[in-house]
C-alpha cells in the first residue's frame, strides 16, 4: 500500500515590511457629461473656475489661466474651450467641447489632495447630469 509523506512545511522568517515609497505625484481625470447650458461656451466662467480651483486644492499657481477657445466654424465638432494654470505643484487643464456639453478636467499636483471637495467643487461650476472619474498616481519609481 502506498505511503503518503507531508512535505515539511517551511517557516518563512519574519521579515520586516517596508512601506511603499511614494509616488511623484497625483493625477484626477474627470469627464463631465451633459454640463449646464452655456458653460462648456462661457469663457468667464472657465477662467474662474481656473483661478478659483488653486484655492480649493490648496497649491500655488505660476501664472494667471491661459484659455483659447476653438474656431467653431472650421472645427464644429470641436468648439469649445481649452484652458490650463501651471502650477509650482504641476498643472489643472480644461477641455469643453459645446456641442455635446462636455468637459474634462485633469488635476496633476506633486502633493497629495483630497479628490472629494475637488469634485463637490466642479460640479458647483459646471452641474453635470454624469461625472466620470479616474484617479492615478505618477511616477511610482521616481522617489526610490
């Protein structure tokens, strides 16, 4: 009759955890669908939400908002707005698109922010009926 045999078991030495290193930095994606009528075309509002969202999240701008607006008669699937602020902490950048009143809104910041006042923030300016999300962290082997 055959014999069963147990393997010995191992017994892995207890290694102390390291902590992960920090990632370089921080990246929120929004997609705004089905904004209120007229933002994705309002240039005054985009640039205050521009110079406003630096004080949500907390960082230093280097300059004032750039915004160029889309030439809606030779790109009509286009028109709309396109805006940026750098900031010492990296940069926000905003795209419209007024035939679909559509935003996308990327936050890149080298310091951690809470993403949930940021959000309450956007939806403030813009109400969209649908907001998308994604949240990543950047350059995940620049601190080791």
């Amino acid at each position: 009759m055959p014999q069963v045999v147990e393997a010995p078991v191992e017994v892995e030495a207890s290694k102390p955890r390291r902590r992960p290193v920090p990632p370089f930095g921080f990246q929120l994606l929004l997609d705004l669908y089905d904004c209120k009528k007229g933002a994705c075309d309002d240039l005054t509002l985009c640039y205050n939400f521009l110079e406003a969202i630096v004080g949500v999240l907390k960082v230093e701008p280097q300059s004032p908002p750039f915004i160029f607006r889309t030439d809606g008669k030779r790109f009509p699937d286009k028109a709309g707005l396109s805006g940026w602020i750098p900031l010492v902490e990296s940069g926000i950048q905003l795209h419209t698109l007024t035939p679909k009143d559509f935003i996308s809104i990327d936050v890149y910041s080298c310091r951690q922010f809470d993403i949930e006042p940021l959000k309450a923030f956007v939806r403030s300016y813009f109400a969209p009926k649908r907001m998308d999300e994604q949240f990543l962290e950047r350059g995940l082997d620049y601190n080791k």
